[in-house]
C-alpha cells in the first residue's frame, strides 16, 4: 500500500523530472516551462548560422530567460491537499459480525455526506477484522501504524482487544477513537496499568462498562426491586458489567442471588436458560450482543420464561436494533440501559435515522450512532487544526475540545479520562409501527465514568 502524504510533506521518490535528476538538485521545470523554452530555443535556430560556441549561449540565454520570465508572472498553483488515511478495526467475522458492519455503514455514509474529504483532505479508510481475536487485533494494529501508516485509527468491539492493543497504540503516540469496546481500565489509571490504563492518545466516543451498568442497577434499587440474579457473557466485558450492575443495585439495598456464565460465541443458550429457570429469583440482569444476544431471547421465549414471571433486563446491546430485527416482538417486555435509542426525540437522531434507513432500507443500531460521532469527533478536530494530524499534541488537544450535538444528545470528551460524558436512559421494547424498538422510561444526565 502507498505511503501517507502529510500536509506540506515534499514530493516522493519518483516524482522529479529529468532535468532535475540530471542537475542533482530540487530544480523543477514545468511543462508549460518546458514549451516555451523549446520555442525559445526554435526561434534561436532560425537565426544566422555562428560558431557552436556563438549558437549555443543564445538557447541557453533565451532559455533561461525564458523559465525566468514564466516563473515570475505565473500565477502560483495551490499543491493538493495530502490524503487522509484512516484505520478502521472492527469485526466482519464471528459472533460480532453485524456490529462491525453496522459501523462501516455509518462511516462510509458519513463519508459520504462530506463528499469523502475532511478538512479539505481526500479520505481514504483501511478495514481490518479484528475476528475476534486480541492477537489478530495486535497483528492489525500493527499494520495499520508500520505498513499502511495510517494518520488515525479508529473501531475495536470487543474489550480484550482494546486491551491488547492499549500500549502499542500508546507508545507509538497512534490518536485511537475507541468506537464501542467499554472495558473501564481503558480510560483510567490503574495500577501498573492492568489490564490496561488511560493513555494521552486514545479517546472513547462509545460508553464505559460503568456507565451502561451501573445507573440501570441503581433504577432497579429505587423501584423497589429487592433481588436479581446475573445472566452473563464469560468474557472480560460480561464480568465488568456483571461488577458494575452490582455496584449500583447494592448502594440501592438490593441483593444480587447469583451469576451464570455463558462462552462467548455460545451456540445453544436451552441449557443454560434452565438453569435460569431451575432458580427462584425473577429479575434477571444480563450481558449479552449480537449473535449471543438473539439466541439468548430466542431460549427464553422457547422456555416459556414470561409466562413464567421472569423479567428479561440487560445492558442496552442485549436489545438492540441489529437483536431486534432478528428477534422482533420476542423482546418486547425487557428493560435496558443505554446512552441512545432509535426512539430518541432530538433533531440530530431523526435527521439520523432518516438518512441511514434512506441509504440502507433498514433502522440503524447503537454501533451506527458511536462510529458516526467518532467520525464527527475527528471532522471537527481536523477542522480545529486545518487538517493536520502530523502534530499530536496539536490534534489531541483539539480532540480535547471537540463538543457537538449527536443523535444520542450531547457529546463531548471528558479532558481528563478521554471517555464520553453523555445521557444514560432506561428503556423498553416496544412494538411501534409494526417494528420492535426501545422507548426511554427514564434518564440519568451528564454520567461520566468515576476512574479519574
């Protein structure tokens, strides 16, 4: 793949005339120059004949005249701007298939609202399947910084990804827009920074694990729910989420009865929803996404768990647009938490949610929204340092500074974490329309993620 072009960077390799080879300088000689100092050079040959010496210090004069003349009057021509390549990690294979091409949708439509330039710069965007993988995301990373050199990086779904990339990314000052994994350590100070910590170049415009989890354990304290049992994902992220649920239902008095885990990429959910079932407790907080996510709800309709009196509630992915349209009025009932919902009523969602169903005939999700405001984080940066992404301290404080009205409300980085400050609602599936959405029930203002 070529090489990036940074902003006023000389030409590369190749590019000099001969000329310019032969004198072993920087001397360029255009090819409007060119014309006419060959004309220049025709008009000495129609002259009386001379000596050699006499007829060559005439072209050579005439020539030189000639370039001189035109260099001084011609207008001069504004250089292109350098083209802008952007690293997109995010998953096109596995259980988190879908989200990934959710957030390659948003940001090619993106892209394409702005006729594919940035702060005057071309754009050109590198995908890479993270697969699901920390090893293959650290093997991606690194191509994106040493093959492909890409100016910013943006993507990563899963959380033990983002931490398996944290410190590459970090000592080769790479600027990294986090677009949906939520592990908390990524934007915090942690011991020995394990597993992973904050870092001066990576920025969050999705949600920590805290902020999704936490407010929907503290909603269920103050309604007078006494009890609940986990349901999770056996990864990193199902276990912070799990500890960050408890975190909040607990501070409310109430009680967490048990957990149970199933792998990631799970393909049958029947066993472990009777085990569900097997237990008294009726309140079920859960992590799951994508395809773990349909197959969960799918078991717990099968299994008669409704009409049962269990209550489906979760992390708001666990009922998302990408589930719902899989799922569509099997989830109707369940409570989630989350910073956005398709039903949200501000001018920025509807323009939104218009012009991706335009593009795409279909509703967008919670993965479309976090890769939409991480390009307009970068868009607005850029526009902030007239697109120069070679100084870092430069476009880190701009990222610093960006504020914007999003589809999920207000937007702006915490300059301290580099997580998103944002609105968290409480919401319920509902049918509208003849189509299975989350209407909001209630609202937390302004969560920011408590690592500082």
């Amino acid at each position: 793949m070529t090489e990036r072009n940074e902003p006023g960077a000389k030409d590369q390799p190749g590019t000099k005339n001969e000329l310019s080879a032969k004198r072993g300088d920087g001397y360029r000689i255009s090819r409007r120059d060119l014309l006419v100092a060959s004309s220049a050079a025709a008009l000495a040959a129609c002259a009386p004949a001379a000596t050699p010496a006499a007829s060559a210090a005439p072209y050579r004069a005439a020539a030189t005249a000639a370039v001189a003349t035109t260099a001084a009057t011609a207008a001069p021509t504004a250089a292109p701007a350098a083209p802008l390549k952007i690293g997109q990690l995010l998953p096109f294979t596995k259980v988190y298939a879908e989200l990934g091409a959710s957030m390659k949708r948003a940001t090619d439509l993106y892209l394409k609202q702005k006729g594919n330039r940035l702060a005057g710069r071309p754009v050109t965007v590198v995908y890479e399947d993270e697969a699901n993988d920390p090893q293959v995301g650290l093997q991606k990373t690194q191509k994106f910084i040493d093959q492909d050199k890409v100016d910013i990086m943006l993507g990563v779904v899963a959380t033990p990804i983002a931490y398996a990339i944290r410190n590459v990314v970090h000592s080769s000052k790479m600027v990294w827009i986090e677009t949906n994994a939520g592990g908390n350590a990524l934007t915090r100070a942690t011991p020995d920074c394990k597993p992973a910590c904050k870092s001066p170049y990576i920025f969050r415009s999705s949600f920590s694990s805290y902020q999704i989890s936490a407010p929907i354990g503290e909603y269920f304290g103050k309604k007078g729910v006494k009890e609940a049992y986990l349901f999770i994902s056996d990864y990193g992220f199902g276990t912070e989420s799990a500890a960050d649920f408890t975190t909040g239902f607990t501070k409310q008095g109430g009680k967490v009865t048990g957990t149970l885990k199933a792998p990631l990429g799970n393909n049958d959910f029947l066993p472990f929803v009777t085990q569900l079932k097997a237990q008294p407790t009726k309140e079920i907080y859960s992590f799951f996404s994508g395809a773990d996510a349909i197959g969960y709800i799918k078991a717990w309709n099968q299994l008669g768990m409704p009409a049962a009196g269990y209550h489906m509630n979760g992390a708001g992915f666990l009922t998302e647009q990408d589930v719902l349209k899989e799922v569509k009025d099997l989830a109707v009932g369940a409570t989630t938490s989350l910073f956005w919902a398709v039903t949200l009523d501000n001018a920025e969602n509807k323009a939104f949610v218009d012009a991706y169903q335009k593009e795409y005939n279909l509703l967008p999700d919670v993965f479309a929204v976090q890769a939409w405001d991480g390009m307009q984080a970068v868009d607005l940066a850029l526009q902030a340092t007239k697109g120069d992404t070679a100084d870092r301290a430069k476009l880190v404080a701009a990222l610093e500074g960006v504020k914007f009205k999003s589809p999920r409300g207000d937007f702006e980085f915490d300059k301290d974490t580099h997580n998103v400050i944002q609105d968290i609602y409480i919401r319920e599936v509902k049918i509208q329309n003849g189509q299975a959405v989350n209407v909001i029930l209630d609202r937390t203002a302004r969560v920011t993620d408590p690592g500082k």
